[in-house]
C-alpha cells in the first residue's frame, strides 16, 4: 500500500514537471480549507455506501476549479477510499515545496506574542544562519515564563526561563551538602 507522502510527492514532482506548482499549491491550501471545515465531506468519499461514479461526481461538481491535477488524485484517493489521508498528502506535498524553494517553517513559543521588530530581527537571523527562507509561526505559551523555544529542521532549541529554572533546581537536588 502507498502512502499518502508518496502521493504528495508524486503531485509535487509532477506539477513541478508541468509548471503548475504555484497554482496547485493556492489549490491545496483551498482544499485543505474546505476538508477542515467538512470533515463530513471525508467520510462520504470514504464510505463503501457512495458508488466510485457518485464519488467522482461529487468530486467534479464540487472541485471543478481546481486545478486538474489535484482534482484527479482526489479522485484516485476517493477510489481507494483513502481521502482520510488527504492532509496527510497535503502537507508531503507542501513540506516539498518548501525544500525545492529553500524555505523552512520555523515554530517561536514565546510567553507573550513577539512584536513586529522581534520577528523581523529573528527572521533575519535565522536566515543568516539556515541560508533559508524564512517562515515564522509564534506560538505563546504562558508556561514557558520568558525566553524563547525554537522549532525548526527537526530540532527544538529551548532557551525559556521555565527550562533554565528547571534545570537550577535538578542542580540543586542533586548537590550533596
């Protein structure tokens, strides 16, 4: 059985071939849009209880301004009943898009939301040191205290006051006295 990044690389790799990378990549954030609103709409493509030809009619009417592409590995997928892995292909698809394009999405927990001048200065570092594009995502999370951690690359770099604290009192517990 294939899984559903081959898929999203598959589509990548063929857009790529055919030129119309940026155009399926505007369509996948609008299908991936209308899956998260419809979740329903899933399990109807997945359902044994819909024929193929009412599956693909839906498909048709409902996705006509899609690109082509994307539309006929919905259909493939709805076939297969395996359109409960569409996010799954949409974000293969996406992570190669970034790689080709030289992006990296990078995740910043903060405790409180970084101002403009703070992302525009850690965006600018963070590209210095990647040679990368790129994108941040601000999370905050109260429990980090103060300081910053930072996911990207598949590494996290935690420089919060919460895990500096935490590390003074294991310190501190394991001083023998």
């Amino acid at each position: 059985m294939t899984n559903a990044s081959e898929y999203g690389k598959a589509l990548f790799l063929l857009c790529e071939e055919v030129g119309s990378t940026d155009r399926v990549k505007a369509d996948v954030a609008v299908l991936r849009a209308v899956i998260r609103e419809n979740p329903e709409l899933i399990k109807l493509l997945d359902t044994p209880a819909v024929t193929k030809e009412e599956k693909l009619e839906i498909i048709d009417k409902a996705f006509s301004t899609l690109d082509t592409y994307l539309v006929n590995l919905l259909k493939i997928m709805a076939e297969r009943r395996m359109t409960h892995a569409m996010l799954k292909v949409f974000d293969a698809f996406d992570a190669a898009y970034d790689e080709s394009r030289g992006i990296e999405r990078v995740e910043v927990i903060t405790a409180v939301p970084l101002t403009e001048e703070q992302t525009a200065r850690l965006t600018e570092r963070l590209e210095k040191k990647t040679g990368k594009t790129i994108i941040l995502k601000n999370t905050t999370d109260k429990s980090v205290l103060g300081g910053i951690k930072l996911r990207y690359m598949g590494v996290q770099l935690d420089s919060t006051l919460k895990t500096r604290l935490d590390s003074f009192e294991r310190a501190l517990k394991a001083t023998v006295l």
